[in-house]
C-alpha cells in the first residue's frame, strides 16, 4: 500500500476528504487536523500535569500533618507516662508510709500488754 493511498485512508477515516480534492489540499487538511489533535493533546497533558503537581503538593502537605500529630501524640503520650509513674511513686510512698505507721501502732499495743 503506498504513502498516498494510506493518507487517503486515513483522510478517509477522519471525515476530510471530498471528492474534488487535490492531493495537496487533502494533504494539508490532514496535517491541520494531525496539529489540532497534537494542541489538544498537549492541552491536556498539561492540564493533567498540573493536577497531579497540585495533588502531590497536597498529599506532602498532609503527610507532614500525619508527622507532626504523631510527633505530637508521641510526646503527650510520654507525658502521661511519666505522670502515671509519678503517680504511681506518690500512691506507693504513701501506702508504705501508712503500713509503716500500722506496724508500729500494732508493736506499741504489743509492748503495752
């Protein structure tokens, strides 16, 4: 199948071909239609790359977000430990103090009898 024969397939196909075209004219009519689909297709490759810059600006924005709520919960959660263990500390010096006091009362009323 030869160049122009292919050309006239495709003319054919795309919807530009009339029947009193010169090979010329049928020629330019295909390569104007070649270059629109080539600007549209660049529009949208265009357009299409700035929505995924946009989205993976986006999604950098929330990972650090993520990053930091965790740092942040990490801490907090460190926090209430040492207070827990603080706690913990007080309530047991207290109940050894009180277990202390008892057996000493108790030796009083032993050494009283």
């Amino acid at each position: 199948m030869s160049l122009g024969e292919r050309l006239g397939k495709i003319s054919d196909r795309l919807g530009v071909r009339q029947p009193n075209d010169s090979k010329p004219m049928r020629l330019e009519n295909v390569d104007n239609r070649i270059k629109a689909l080539e600007e549209r297709f660049s529009y949208t490759a265009d357009s299409y790359n700035k929505k995924v810059a946009t989205l993976k600006g986006q999604v950098l924005k929330l990972t650090k977000v993520i990053e930091e709520d965790n740092r942040a919960y990490a801490i907090q959660a460190e926090t209430r430990l040492k207070e827990l263990e603080a706690l913990d500390n007080k309530v047991n010096r207290k109940l050894e103090h009180e277990i202390l006091q008892r057996k000493e009362g108790e030796n009083r009323v032993l050494l009283a009898l």
